[in-house]
C-alpha cells in the first residue's frame, strides 16, 4: 500500500517538476525572444519591469507581461460562436503541453534502492505519441479560425492547417531514417542507443548518422511551429490569422502555444539528433575518455551532468530557432507550399532510401 | 537545383550576420557586466530618463522672453511674431509704455505651446531680439492643454 502511494507521489513530483519546468522556460522565452531579438538588433531590450526597484535585466518582464494578459478584457465578439470560441485556445494549449510526458530530462536517477526514471512516462511509442500530439494542436487553430465566425481568421485557420498538414509529412518521414538506425520509438532507448560510440570516438548521434534526416526535421519543424519564416497562419504584420478574435489570456494561450512550440521542438531535436541526455564519453560511473584515462564520478553528479547537458542543448536549440525567427523574411504561400512538397518530402525519401542502402551493406 | 543551392548559401550568410551581431554585442555586454570599460558598447540605445542626448546648439527648444537690465520685458508688443507665426499659437497685448524711448510694452505675452510647430519663425522675425528658442528644455508635456499655456510671468522665468 505504501509502496503504491510512493509510487503516485513520484509520479506526481516528476508532472509537477516537469510542467513547472516547461511553463517557466515559456515565460522566459518570450522574455529571451526580446532581449535576444534587442542584442541582434544591437538594442537593449525590455528592461524597465522591476519590484521594488530591484531590476535584473528585465527578468520580471515575463509576469509583468502576463499580470497585464490576465487582467486585460476577455473580449468574446457577439458573433462568434461562443463555446468553440472558448475552448479552441485550450485544445491549442493543452495538446503541446502533454506532449512533456514522453520526453527523457535523464538517465535513472537511484535514491537508496529505489530507481526513478527521469521521464514522466517511459512510453514505447513515445516519438508517435508526440508527433500525434502535435498534430492534433492543428485543431485549435482550425476552430479558432472557425469560430470566431470572420472570413479572415477563417483563411488564417485553413492556410494553418494547409502548411502544418503539408509540413507533417515531411516531418513524419524524416524521422524514419532515424527510427531505422535506432530501431526503436521509445525515447529512453533512442537516447540510450546514442551513448554508444562510433569509430571507437564518435559519440552515435542522430546529427552524425542522420545529417540529411536532421535538416529536413529542422525545416519541418520550424513550419509547425508557426513562426516568423512560415508563419502564414498568423501572419501578426499584415495578413490576418487565424487569432485576431481573441484578447487577453486566450490569446496569451495561443502565444505560450508557439513558445511552448518551440522548447517540444527543441527537446525533440535534442533526443533524437543530439543524444538528448548523453554527454559524450560519459557512462554511468564517470567518464571514459577514448584517448584512455577515466575521471569516476558519483552517482549523483554524473546525472546532473546529464539533465544540465540536456538543458543546454535545449537552450541552445530554443536560442537558435529565435535567431532563425529574427533572421529571415516570411515565405510566400506557394513557396511555403513548395518547399514542403516539392523539396522536403523528395528529400525525406531520398534520406530513407539511401539509409537503407548503407544499412544493407 | 543550382538556383536553389543558391538561395541556400544566402540563407546561411543571413544567419551568419545576426549571429556575428549577436556575439559581438553580447560580448561588449559581458565586458560591460564584468566592469571593463570599452569604448565601442553592446548597443546603440541611449537609455533616455537616466541618459540624455546633448541637444544641438540650433534646436529650437522651449521660448523664453528676454529681458531689459531693469527686467522688464525687451518686447515692444511690435505683434511682427504673430502676425508671422503659422499656427497661430501667439497672443500680445500690447500697452503704452511711460519710457517715449520704448512706447509699447507687452501687458499679455501668451504662447499656446499645444498649437507651437516650433518652426522658429518669431525668433526670426522679433526685431528686438525679445524672444529665443535656446533654453535647451524639451521637457514640458503636462496633462492638461491648460497646462500648455505658457504666460509673460513663465516665459520669463
């Protein structure tokens, strides 16, 4: 009985540590988007909130900015239709934030002689089951775009859902290469596979055995993101998209969506192109340096190497999709369509085909 | 294919650019933070209540009224800025001046400086050199338009 009862409560630190981590990188990404955007722009970017005059380069700037969300008016146009109109920033929101579940922030972490899993749910279809979650996102843009009942976000809502599907596909058959070198769909073990070494130095990483598969997913994944280079469903500047009927915390759903977008993306090229956890050369017990020499290492302190390598490689990854976002002009419709269709998805086969061959042989 | 891999190579100086952009500031902040005084800095912003920018020794800033060694206003109610100003914004009332070298002085002088383009036209026109646009504050928004009226007893002081 207690057993159990410890088991729920692990569960429950691991949901509470993971979401808290996961809303609070979305906070600080909007605040990392300005200040980064600022310093390429060579600005300096918001810096101006402050309690009590205390004001660390703008690092209250993330509550200031969601105080004034919660507290704007929650306008819901008399023409829509209401309830679709509610609950579409939800579906939107709720469909990238599960998909937390399935990704590994560790190896196993032992506390005396119980073993926990730094992962919430060690699925053994953990890469479907993110992928599918980030499809079904596409339903909140569609009934958004929808509901609001306005021909402008009703084209927002289709273009959104014309680009994610199209760009679903590449992303989906970009991965197969990967899953065919690491035979498997679960993340633990795609990690786990990653720590082996190649030509005895090489540490097997998805980016060193897959470099085509890492650029179409790249591409591929920025499109679902919906930001600045493919960002036609929103389109904040001119075109309008598909959340114009929306204000205050609902919108602010649908923001925290892309940015919540961007860290699921940046995890998932983390797992599977940069070995996720793995530092390289490090094992269980310290690391093992191919040139000889070993440096043994704690128990405790080898797994905070790992979840602060995966930090990093995931700041790294959140830091460069800003960029891209601050570096380049929008695409057009049709060359969004294009490059999804005519260039990506051909590659994507090319890359199986051609991993096949080399498996083969 | 060739086009394509064109544009690619474009792609990847764009991003080579923001980065450099990125890396240089950054850099110049992180010297800023470690207390190293540099003379190029991370960004070009001036951050404006704390730091100001001089303002050039022509800009035409708040008016003042000059005044006489007795301190009386050197205006001589002549009317030649108001008839010149374009937007209207000036009111003189003139008054006879005990002095027959003077005869005329300002009993209202009053500049309406929410209507004021400050185009400079009545330091131009002012004969007597009475009114200047040098006081070098451009700090003078209020709440209220009542607030922007500016009187002789403002002007001068």
């Amino acid at each position: 009985m207690t057993e159990t009862l410890t088991e729920m409560l692990i569960i429950f630190i691991k949901i509470v540590c993971a979401l808290v981590w996961f809303l609070l990188l979305t906070l600080y990404l909007t605040w990392l988007e300005r200040k980064e955007s600022a310093v390429i722009q060579d600005r300096i970017g918001a810096n101006r909130a402050q309690i009590f005059g205390i004001r660390i380069i703008g690092l209250f700037q993330p509550f200031a900015d969601a105080l004034k969300m919660i507290f704007k008016e929650d306008f819901v146009p008399s023409f829509s239709r209401k309830f679709l109109h509610t609950i579409a920033p939800f579906i939107s929101f709720f469909f990238v934030a599960i998909t937390i579940a399935a990704i590994p922030f560790g190896d196993i972490l032992r506390i005396g002689k119980r073993t926990i899993n730094l992962q919430i749910l060690d699925f053994n279809v953990g890469l479907l089951f993110i992928l599918a979650m980030l499809s079904l996102g596409i339903y909140g843009i569609i009934i958004s775009g929808w509901a609001s009942n306005n021909r402008y976000t009703l084209t927002g809502g289709l273009r959104g859902a014309a680009q994610v599907i199209s760009y679903e596909v590449a992303l989906g058959l970009s991965l197969i290469g990967l899953i065919m070198v690491y035979p498997s769909l679960r993340l633990s073990s795609i990690v786990l596979y990653q720590g082996e070494l190649l030509f005895g130095f090489l540490p097997k990483w998805g980016i060193f055995l897959q470099p085509l598969g890492f650029v179409i997913f790249l591409f591929a994944a920025l499109a679902e993101t919906k930001r600045v280079p493919f960002d036609l469903p929103e389109g904040e500047s001119e075109i309008i998209g598909f959340f114009t009927e929306y204000s205050g915390l609902k919108w602010g759903l649908f923001m925290m969506t892309d940015f919540m977008e961007i860290i699921i993306i940046s995890t998932l090229l983390t797992t599977l192109f940069f070995g996720g956890w793995q530092v390289p050369w490090l094992a269980s017990d310290g690391f093992h340096f191919p040139w000889g020499g070993e440096v043994l290492l704690p128990h405790l302190v080898v797994v905070l190497f790992q979840v602060a390598a995966f930090n990093i490689k995931v700041f790294f990854f959140c830091w460069l999709q800003i960029l891209i976002r601050w570096t380049y002009p929008r695409f057009r419709y049709d060359q969004v369509m294009d490059l999804g269709w005519k260039l990506l998805v051909p590659l994507s086969l090319v890359n199986i085909i051609g991993t096949g061959i080399i498996m083969t042989i | 294919m060739i086009k394509a891999l064109g544009y690619f190579i474009e792609i990847i100086r764009g991003s080579v650019i923001t980065t450099r952009h990125f890396v240089v500031n950054m850099f110049f902040h992180i010297l800023k933070v470690l207390g190293i005084k540099t003379k190029r800095k991370g960004a070009v912003t001036i951050q404006y209540p704390e730091q100001k920018k001089d303002i050039a020794s022509r800009h035409r800033s708040l008016h003042r009224l000059m005044t006489r060694e007795d301190g009386k206003p050197r205006c001589v109610a002549c009317m030649l800025c108001a008839t010149v100003c374009p937007s209207e914004c000036i009111y003189v009332e003139a008054a006879e001046d005990p002095d027959p070298e003077i005869q005329k002085y300002p009993a209202k002088f009053i500049i309406d400086l929410g209507r004021c383009c400050f185009c400079g036209f009545c330091v131009e026109a002012c004969p007597e050199d009475a009114i200047r646009m040098d006081t070098g504050n451009v700090e003078f928004a209020q709440y209220s338009q009542q607030d922007l009226i500016y009187d002789l007893d403002k002007l001068i002081g």
